[in-house]
C-alpha cells in the first residue's frame, strides 16, 4: 500500500483505534500491571489514544521523510521498525507524567501492550486487511 | 498468379448475407433492421469483453467474483489462453518461466485481493527452510537491504492458469477476430466478431450488449526505422534482431565461437539480453564483447529536484519497476488524477525514459564486464547499419558527441521498439472514426476514471477500455498487472453503481477470498 | 589510380591527443602540456579551411598553409604543439609532420621488405617533414611518439591484446568524420573495398594496439575517446579458418563475400542493381571508388590493369598483384565469418543467386581467368605473388579484403513480359517459390500465422487477414555447429557429396557439403525443403539416419526415410557427427 497522507492519517486513527482498541479489551486483564481491572483499563486505553495522537504528528514526519525517495514508500519492515521510537517517547512521557490520568505504568505491562498491539497492527495492515476492504489499497490508505 | 491482388475467394467486393454491408460501415449507430437486412445473426448478451489477454482475463475475474454469472459474460479473442501473447513477449526478451517478471510482490492477477502475496505464496510453497526465509525476508527488507522480490513468470503463469479454471473463464470465450463495437440506436453496442474461417455459418457474428470492454494490449511494436530499413533492404534475418522477436541465432552461434554484439537499449529488455549474454558467457567460458549504446545516458543520480531523484549510473536509469511505485495507489496516483491536457503529459514525461530494475548481481556482472573489458558502454544514436565486409557481421554507423563513429559487431541486438499508434489496430480506429471515442494527452484513447471511453456512451450502456491502449489517461499504471486490476475495480464498481452487479462490500469481499484460498469454483 | 580518400577506413587507437578527419585528411595533433592552446585551434581551422578549399586533393595546399603558419608561429610564440597530417594529393598522400610524430607503413614482411617501407619520422627533420608519395600497399600508422625511441611495444598476436585485461581494449573503430580523443591512427589499407577490413588486416593490425599514453577506458559520456572497436573479428576470423581447414569445403567466392541473401532469382535485365556476381576485380591494392561494374555473367574480369597508373616508385614497392583467384569464381576457402557465399554457377543469371547458405561445389570457372596485371612500364617485373590460399591467421599471410557486393534491393516485381523472358531462356519456374500469407498493415508479406509482422513488428493477429500470393521470403536460418550459418531461401540437399544427386544436376536443389570424418554422413544424406511457410526436413533414406531433437530435451528421435519432419525453431538435427540447428525468428504464439 502505497500511502498519501490522508490515507495514512485514516489508516492510522482507524486501525489503531478499532483492531487496537480490540485488542486492548483481549490483553488488559492479563497484564502485569499491578493494578485493578477498572484502572488498567483506564490506563491502556489511553495509551491506545497517546498512540494515537502522537502517531498523527509521527505520519507528518514519516510522509516527509518519504517525499525524498523516488519510489515515495518504505520498506515494510519500517514499518515495525518505527515502533521503536514511537514506544520509547510514549515511554518517556510516561516517566514525565505528562500523559494525563495515567500515572505509574509498570515497564513490562506497557512493553507486552505496546509491542502487541503494534505488531498486530502491522502484521494486519501489511497482509489481511486488505481482503475486507479492496478499495483501500489503490486510494493511498483511505477508507473513506 | 503473383502480385497485389487478393485471391478471389476472400474479401469479395460484393457483400453477401451474413457480412457487413456498406451500409453499416458508414453507419456511426446501427439500428436493429440494419443489422437484420445484413443477415447478420445477433447474440444478445449483456457484457462482451475484447482482447481476451490479461486484461479482460482481470476484468472477468472481478465480475465474477462480484457475483456476474458466466452465461452473462463473453470474452472474444483470438487467443487460447489470456497470457498467450505476454508469455511469447516475455519468453523471447529472455524472461523464460524460470526467471522473475519486473512486478511486485503483491500484484497477482489471479487474486483480486492481493493477499496473500507472491512472496508469501512462494516461501509456503517452499521445500527447505531456506526457500522458505528468503522471500519472507525479501518483502520485508525491500529495497533497502534487497531488490524488490519479483515473482518467477512461471508462478504467474501457473497462478493464472489455476484462477482461470475456477472462475471457469474458458466457457465464456469465443474465437474470432473483432472488427469494430459501434453504438446501437435505444441503447448499448453492437460488437461484430468474424468467426474462423468455417466455424460459423456466416462471416459476421454481431454481439449485442449494454456494456462492452476493450482490451486489446499493445497493437505491437513498431521497430525502428533504421532496423526496418536494414531488413528491407538487406533481407538479412541473422545478424541484426530485435529482441521483441524470437532471436535465439544470436545466443547459438556466439557458443560456437566469439564474437561482438551490440546491445541498442538501456531498458529492461535490454538488461536481460545483457544478462543472458554474460550468463552464457561464464557458463560456456566464452568471448563475447558486448558494447552497450545508449540514446540517453544517465551518470548518476537524475531528477528535476531533491524530492524526485532517481537513482542511475553508466547509462542506466534504475527504477523497481515500470513506473515509481506511488502510481498504483499512492501520492503520484492522486496527482496525476488530478491533472488534464499538457500538464499531465508533462507529468508523464518526468516519470519516463527507459529505465530497469536495480538488480545487484546482475550489476555485477556488468562491474566485470568492465574491468576486464569485453563490456562498454557508451552514448550514441545509430545512423545506419550495413552489412560488414565479406558479408560478416554488421557496420553500424552512429552519430556520438565525438562525431561519426562505425562500430564493426557480429550481431546487433535492437532492445528498442516503440509503440504502433492505437490506430494500427482497426478495432481502435473505428472507435476513433465512428463511435465518438478521442485521444488523450499521449495520444491514446481518451478514458476517464471509471475507465469508461469518453464520448462513446451509449444510455444506458457503457463503453470501457482498460490495458496500454489507455495510457496517457489519469490513471498511471494501465500497462501492468496491478494497474489493469485497477482498471478492472474501476470497471466494477461503476457497473455496480449503474446496477448490473451488487457492489462488493466488506462481508462478501471476506467470503469470496475464502472461496478462492479453497480453489472453490464461484 | 584514382583512390577516394574519405572512403579509406582510419581506425582510431586510445591516447589523449587530438585527432582529426575531414574530408581528405586525417590529421593529429599533439597535446602536451607547455604547448600553446591556441596553437591547436589556429592548427585546426587551417586543416578546416584546407579541406573545404580542396577536398579531393588538399595536400599541396595543407602543406603549404602548414609551413607558413608554421613559421610564423614560431617567430613569435614559441613552442609549437607536434602534429601530423595525412592527406589526399593528385596522386597519391602528402605527409606533413612536424615535432614528434611519426608516419609508418604497417604491412607484412612477405609484402615488403622493411627498407622499402613508409617510414618517415618528425623529429628527425631540422623543420618539417613534406613528402608527397604514391598510395602505399600497407596502411600508414599516423602516431604520436611517447616513446623514447619511437619503437611500440606491439603484441605479437591479438589474442594478447584480449588477454590483457588490464589494458584498454584496442580500437578498432571506424573514423569516419570528426575530431576525437585519441594516441594514433591506423589509415588504411587502400584497397578498393570501402568498409573498414575485417579479416584482412589481421596479421598486420594485430600488432597495432598501441602500448601508450595509457588512457584507462572511461564510461561517462563526456570521457568517451574513440570508440574501441572490435578484436573478437581477429578470433573469429581464426575460428573460421580453422573451420575452414577442417576440410568443410565451403567456397566463398571473392567479391560474393557478402551475401546477397533472399534475393528472388534475378532476371537477367535486373541484374543491374543486384547482381550478385558483380566483377570483384582485386586489383592492386589501390582501391578504386567507383564499385565495379556488375557483370552478371559471373565473369570476373580485372579492370584493366592500371599500371599505367600506378606511379611506380621502386619496383618492390609495386603493389601486389591481385591473386589470380580474384577473379574467378572458384576460391580456396576464405575466413568470411560465417556466410559463405558462392553463385552455383555462374552462367547465364536467371539461375538464382548465391543464396547466403554456400553451397559448396566451386562452380566450373567462367568468364576471364584473372591476369594480374602485367607491371608498370618501365619497371623490373615484380615477383608474382604465389596464389594465396587461406591459411590459419595466426601463421599464414592475410586474405586480402573482398569488396562486397552492392546491396540486394528488394527485386521488382516480374511483368509479364519478364517472366515470359525467362521461361524463353529456359528457366525452370518453380512455383513452390510463390507462397500465400498476409499483409501486414505496411505491406509486408508473413505466413499467416504469425502474430507479429517479422518486417516492423506490427501485431497481426488482430487483422481479418486477406489473403494474397507473393514470393516467399526466407524462412530462418540454420546454425551449424561450427558457426556457419544458412539463410534458408531454397531448397537444400545435405551430404557427404550431394552433387551427385539427380536433382542438384537438374537445379532443383542445392547442395550443401558437410563434411564428416567419421563416415556416419551418407553421400545425400538428407533434404531440407520449402513448403508453404513451413521449413521441412527429409531423410533421403541415410545409412546412418537422421536425427531431430526438441530443443530442451535430451534424446534423439530418428526420423523414417522420406518422412517429411516440419521443423519448429530451436531443433536440432543430427546428420551422421554433424549437428545444426533450426532458427526462425517467425512471431508464433502456439
């Protein structure tokens, strides 16, 4: 799939926050996190969200990043790959305590979290996710 | 008897029933009594397709798989098997089943889905661990650490030969040639196919139908004049070939003994003649020279500015494949859809020339050839070509910037060829004289987004064309697998809007793929 | 003689001079550093100017243009670059070097003696070199000297050369017009052919890879010097002697070197244009730039001799009377790489031309037995040459160049009145020549099956076809296992000695000689026929049988006496130890 930067902005908000959301609804209950049921909740969904909106700004950069190659895409494993530092700044917000109404996170718990949901968010959008929705990889990632 | 004229028993001037009469050759919309007087039988059917390539094979498979039972479905064609002329094409530019096509992973015309992809076919399919990690490991480090995966022509072929028989494709063809669709008056189009001759009892089967599809690929090549020239001229078949054509004298004699061939071209054809060559080379221990002319040779990285560059170097222009990859989908797909007239045409400009994949063992292999010197490349645009003395070999004369050179060479190797004018196919220029249809900036046929041709629409019936014959179009890619199951998605979905077929949406987009990972006829 | 001097070929060797060609001259011109850059340019647009005045002769001229500059410049500015020029005069070359470049005759040993030899060197002149000279036998070598005693370091065989991966590829390109980077030239031999020699010069231009300035060969557009040519001709030309004295007895005929290939059995009236027999006459060595008259009998008559042309300077320096064989049909076998070409017999034309197979029995000859021509007036006889058989390159003297045949234009269509002409004169008509197929859109006849036109590409499949009834054009080749490949126009018979067959007599067929040591190869072992479109192969019932095998596999299938086998491109066949196979560059998708 070919990205334009609509495209990856829907892609990114949709995927993420409905297989993502999903996903954290199965995992939650079986995290380290030290806390009860309601907290975690509370607490991985909205790192979910931080996911989500830091990986808006995260796209602006990767789209420009992307205009100076001539074939405009990435290599998929980049893909993965940008998980790191989109992880290790969440993680570092975290420590700074500027994401709000989330205090502590144990490293393990959002470790399992993090790295799950992003790998199944890129195993799906680079294979399966283009069987429901065919139109979706020749419009640059847009669903709508 | 000799010369210019035809033998009596064909073309009569004097029409009989059952063929087209004068009448409606002139005619731009046919009514049903003029059909009729003509004696020409009438088979009503709801699509008819054209070509009957890879085209109309994509085109099928995606009606089908929206739900079009196959009675309602007619492919006319002249082939047996949609890949019947990509294969010749591929098999004589030296891409024979084994080796890899210039297409990507996730282009698979027997899978409207794209998933699973080539690669992922491939590595399952796989008999040692080995087999298995390599293409895993291409697609997810390409090209970065790897060329782009390409699939082997072989698996292509096979794949689509497996999809063909399950959506049961060959029932729907019918042999012939088609001489000309032309409007019908009250809506849809007449398409007049000419049977074989003795198959039908008459010389015209008129196909009447509310949609009809055009896809009849390239109308061939159109070999340089230099080269037609020499062939008119010399009438010598050996020595100077194309390599568009069956060629393989050249490959034969140089195993007999050394010789210097000449290689025209900097595109992919010409990298695998290059290939071939110095296969053969090393594997029979020969001592072929191959000096390489470009008409256009690129330095080093080329581009009009920072943010489209494009790799090159020695002559070549290297690209994964036959357009950047944002046509199929992506950034250059959105800008190009947007433009019209001189500003998409430049457009098109800046993303041509000839150019070929980056392939690093094949660059190899080139880095050889010069350092130990029997490879060379060099600019120049051929001006003649003679034979050589005693009759051996070529004299090629060619303007250089260091004036006029003659190069002596055993063979020449044309990897040049440009594209016939679509009104080289008669079927296209009856379009363009009578139904309405209009060129495009490059000069083809004229198709909007939904592929429909501009100008030929018939209410309520729609006249599609999707393949090369659209290039130039606001949709980049049409030559080539991905872009022709674009062309094809297109195609659908405003039939779906228009009512002919449901609309496939997400649930039965889900079951079909089921179906078709089971290899379940639909 | 009257030699044209642009039609000479000059083959340019890498270095990081100048090198000039215009019309008469070939000139070089040194560039050094501490010369004067100007000097260069002033040197050029005198050449320029001399060319332009006198094209056909600028050499009085140049030299005179020379000098006064010449003078001139070293009045007032110094150090002159080195240069030398080459250039045409009424009679023969006007050499004109001055400083550090040389002008030397490269020819055999055999030839001439190396006392009598060109040999003319800038720095041993107190000024300049001028010197007018008649059209010398071998070629000029117009040089730079970079070495401090003028001797090049020249490999004894070409091969070397190859072998030297190292080392720039030698140049042996054809410089026709221009100015290009370079370290020398090698101008000539003047003979009357006008396309650079392939074989010919072998022996002698295998040594002329020049050892320095050492321009490493670059690959950017801007650094390409001249372009280097060819040295695999000198292998192949090896290879083919060798194929030759294998004992492959495939004549060429001197002068038919070039083939004349699909031409439609000629009309004597036509012959005009095409003629495959034109007289070759090899006449001395000087060429001569009209191409001589085409004699459609077959007789191959020398012009007269033209001793009275030749300016006679010392007797030895005459050149070398043609061999006697260049006349004559009949010729030893020649290092033509790969097409041998022999008229079958060369009587009256409407027997079909040399198709560019070789059939190899050496027609009886016809017409005047070559004469050399008698030594100029005046001048001790000059030693006949013994007649020159073709030996392997590496040892033996060279094959002089054959001029080659003027082009075949496609024949106009017979009237009537021509055919009728020729079936007065006895000519056999073979209707099996007339084929019918479709016209491309441009005209061009194909068999009908065939997708792609094999002219100009065209797609034709997706045409209603109309059929029409036209010459047969060929029907692709075959490739023998030794190299030599048969443009297949007519019918063949194959064997150990197919002249004896009935119908090789009665010219209905073609013979084609193989030869094969191990007696599996009958006398007429098998047949290739045109049918329609299709190529057909016939056992004529061989001892040893013939065998055909698909391209990719394996084992043999014999083929029954008489069985008529439609050959499909790619196949081999087998006769007795010899092996060909079929190629056709025909468009069929099935």
């Amino acid at each position: 799939m070919l990205p334009t930067l609509n495209g990856r902005l829907q892609s990114r908000i949709l995927v993420t926050a409905i297989l993502g959301g999903i996903w954290t609804l199965i995992i939650t209950p079986v995290l380290p996190t030290g806390a009860p049921l309601g907290e975690s909740y509370k607490t991985t969904f909205i790192i979910l969200l931080t996911v989500i909106v830091l990986g808006v700004l995260w796209e602006f950069l990767y789209h420009f990043l992307q205009q100076f190659r001539w074939e405009k895409d990435w290599p998929t494993s980049w893909g993965l790959f940008t998980g790191i530092n989109e992880g290790l700044l969440i993680w570092l917000l975290i420590n700074l305590g500027w994401i709000p109404g989330v205090g502590q996170v144990p490293g393990w718990a959002f470790v399992i979290q993090f790295c799950t949901t992003w790998f199944l968010i890129w195993a799906v959008q680079n294979g399966p996710l283009r069987v429901p929705f065919i139109r979706w990889r020749f419009n640059g990632g847009r669903f709508l | 008897m000799s010369g210019d004229q035809p033998l009596p028993q064909s073309a009569a001037p004097t029409t009989e029933p059952g063929d087209l009469t004068p009448e409606l050759i002139d005619t731009d919309i046919w009514t049903d009594e003029m059909v009729a007087r003509a004696g020409i039988p009438v088979v009503p059917v709801p699509f008819v397709t054209v070509g009957g390539g890879i085209g109309s094979f994509v085109t099928v498979d995606y009606l089908r798989i929206y739900g079009v039972p196959a009675q309602q479905i007619v492919v006319l064609t002249g082939l047996d098997v949609p890949w019947q002329s990509y294969e010749y094409l591929t098999r004589v530019s030296q891409i024979p089943r084994t080796e890899r096509l210039r297409s990507d992973s996730q282009s698979r015309p027997d899978n409207i889905w794209g998933f699973p992809s080539y690669a992922l076919s491939e590595a399952f399919a796989a008999k040692s661990l080995k087999e298995f990690l390599w293409p895993l490991w291409n697609v997810f480090t390409e090209p970065i650490l790897t060329n782009y995966f390409t699939p082997r022509a072989g698996q292509a072929f096979s794949t689509m030969e497996k999809e063909m028989n399950r959506i049961g494709y060959l029932q729907s063809v019918r042999k012939g040639q088609v001489r000309m669709v032309r409007r019908r008056a009250g809506g849809g189009y007449y398409t007049i196919l000419t049977p074989p001759a003795g198959a039908a009892p008459t010389k015209r089967i008129a196909y009447q139908s509310q949609y009809v599809h055009i896809a009849i690929g390239y109308p061939g090549l159109r070999l340089l004049k230099d080269l037609q020239d020499y062939r008119e001229r010399y009438r010598d078949p050996t020595k100077v070939v194309n390599a568009y054509e069956p060629h393989e004298q050249v490959y034969d004699q140089l195993r007999i003994r050394p010789g210097k061939v000449i290689v025209r071209g900097g595109g992919i054809v010409a990298s695998r003649v290059l290939q071939r060559l110095i296969d053969d080379r090393d594997k029979y221990n020969l001592r072929t020279e191959i000096l390489q002319v470009f008409r256009t040779f690129y330095t080093g990285p080329h581009g009009k500015n920072v943010f489209n560059r494009r790799p090159g170097g020695h002559g070549w222009a290297y690209q994964g494949f036959n357009y950047p990859k944002s046509v199929w989908g992506g950034q250059l797909k959105e800008k190009m859809a947007k433009l019209e007239g001189d500003a998409r045409a430049q457009a098109y400009e800046e993303m041509g020339g000839t150019n070929t994949p980056f392939r690093k063992d094949w660059l190899e292999q080139l880095k050889r050839g010069r350092s130990q010197g029997w490879y060379r490349e060099m600019q120049g645009a051929f001006d003649s070509l003679r034979p050589g003395p005693n009759g051996a070999g070529v004299v090629v004369a060619m303007s250089t910037q260091h004036g006029a050179l003659e190069e002596y060479a055993d063979f020449v190797v044309d990897c040049t060829g440009l594209e016939a004018d679509i009104r080289e196919s008669r079927v296209l220029a009856d379009l363009l004289d009578h139904s309405g249809a209009g060129r495009n900036p490059k000069g083809r046929l004229d198709v909007n987004a939904q592929f429909e041709v501009i100008g030929t629409r018939s209410r309520p019936g729609r006249l599609y064309a999707s393949g090369s014959s659209t290039l130039g179009g606001p949709f980049p890619g049409v030559d080539t697998f991905l872009g022709l199951q674009i062309s094809a998605q297109e195609i659908a979905d405003d039939l779906a809007r228009l009512g002919f077929v449901k609309r496939l949406g997400p649930g039965r987009s889900i079951a079909q793929w089921w179906r078709w990972a089971r290899n379940r006829p639909i | 003689m009257k030699v044209n001097f642009d039609d000479v070929p000059a083959r340019v060797h890498p270095g990081r001079h100048h090198l000039v060609r215009l019309p008469g001259v070939v000139a070089i011109i040194r560039t050094d550093p501490g010369t004067d850059p100007d000097a260069a340019r002033d040197l050029l647009e005198r050449i320029q100017t001399s060319s332009r005045t006198a094209p056909t002769a600028p050499g009085r001229d140049l030299a005179r243009q020379l000098s006064i500059w010449l003078s001139r410049f070293e009045e007032t500015n110094g150090v002159a670059p080195g240069f030398g020029a080459i250039s045409a005069s009424e009679n023969g070359v006007a050499i004109f070097l001055y400083g550090d470049i040389s002008v030397t005759e490269r020819v055999d040993d055999a030839e001439l003696p190396p006392e009598d030899r060109v040999s003319l060197f800038g720095k041993d002149a107190a000024f300049t070199v001028d010197r007018l000279l008649p059209w010398p036998a071998g070629a000029l070598q117009l040089i730079a000297d970079d070495d401090a005693d003028g001797e090049l370091d020249i490999p004894e065989h070409a091969a070397d050369v190859l072998a030297s991966a190292d080392g720039p590829m030698p140049a042996w390109a054809g410089f026709h017009r221009g100015v290009t980077p370079g370290g020398g030239l090698l101008f000539g031999p003047v003979t009357d052919h006008m396309s650079e020699p392939v074989v010919a010069d072998v022996p002698a231009a295998s040594g002329s890879h020049l050892a320095g300035p050492e321009v490493p060969v670059p690959s950017g557009p801007g650094s390409h010097g001249p372009v280097p040519g060819s040295s695999a001709t000198l292998s192949s030309a090896a290879y083919d002697a060798e194929a030759m004295s294998d004992g492959e007895a495939m004549v060429a005929e001197p002068g038919s070197g070039e083939r004349v290939a699909e031409d439609e059995p000629m009309v004597g009236g036509d012959a005009a244009d095409g003629a495959p027999a034109s007289a070759e006459p090899m006449a001395e060595a000087a060429g001569t730039s009209v191409p001589p008259p085409p004699a459609p009998s077959g007789a191959q008559v020398p012009p007269s001799p033209a001793g009275s042309a030749v300016p006679a300077p010392p007797s030895q320096r005459s050149v070398v009377p043609p061999p006697p064989s260049a006349g004559t049909p009949v010729v030893p076998p020649a290092p033509s790489a790969g097409t041998p070409v022999v008229p079958p017999a060369p009587s009256a034309s409407p027997v079909p031309p040399p198709p560019s197979g070789a059939p190899v029995v050496p027609p009886p000859p016809s017409g005047a037995p070559v004469v050399p021509p008698p030594p100029s007036a005046g001048t001790p006889a000059a030693a006949l040459a013994p007649p020159r058989l073709s030996e392997l390159i590496q040892d033996g003297p060279a094959e002089p160049p054959r001029a080659p045949l003027p082009p075949a234009a496609p024949a106009p269509r017979q009237t009537a009145q021509q055919k009728a002409a020729e079936k007065a004169a006895g000519v056999k008509e073979r209707p099996q020549d007339y084929v019918q197929g479709f016209r491309c859109s441009r005209k061009h006849l194909n068999d009908p099956r065939v997708s792609f036109c094999r002219v100009c590409g065209i797609r034709m499949d997706q045409m209603t076809g109309v059929l029409v009834e036209e010459r047969r054009p060929p029907l692709g080749l075959l490739v023998l296992d030794v190299g030599a490949t048969f443009v297949l126009d007519d019918n063949y018979v194959l064997g150990r000695n197919p002249e004896s067959d009935a119908a090789v007599r009665e010219g209905t067929l073609r013979p084609v000689r193989l030869d094969d040591t191990s007696g599996a190869l009958s006398r007429v072992h098998a047949e290739i026929r045109l049918s329609g479109w299709d190529v057909v192969l016939i056992d004529r019932g061989s001892a040893n049988g013939t065998y055909v095998a698909a391209t990719d596999e394996q084992s043999w299938q014999r083929l029954a006496p008489n069985q008529h086998f439609v050959l499909t491109p790619g196949t081999h066949v087998r006769v007795g130890q010899r092996t060909f196979t079929f190629e056709s560059s025909a468009a069929r998708l099935r």
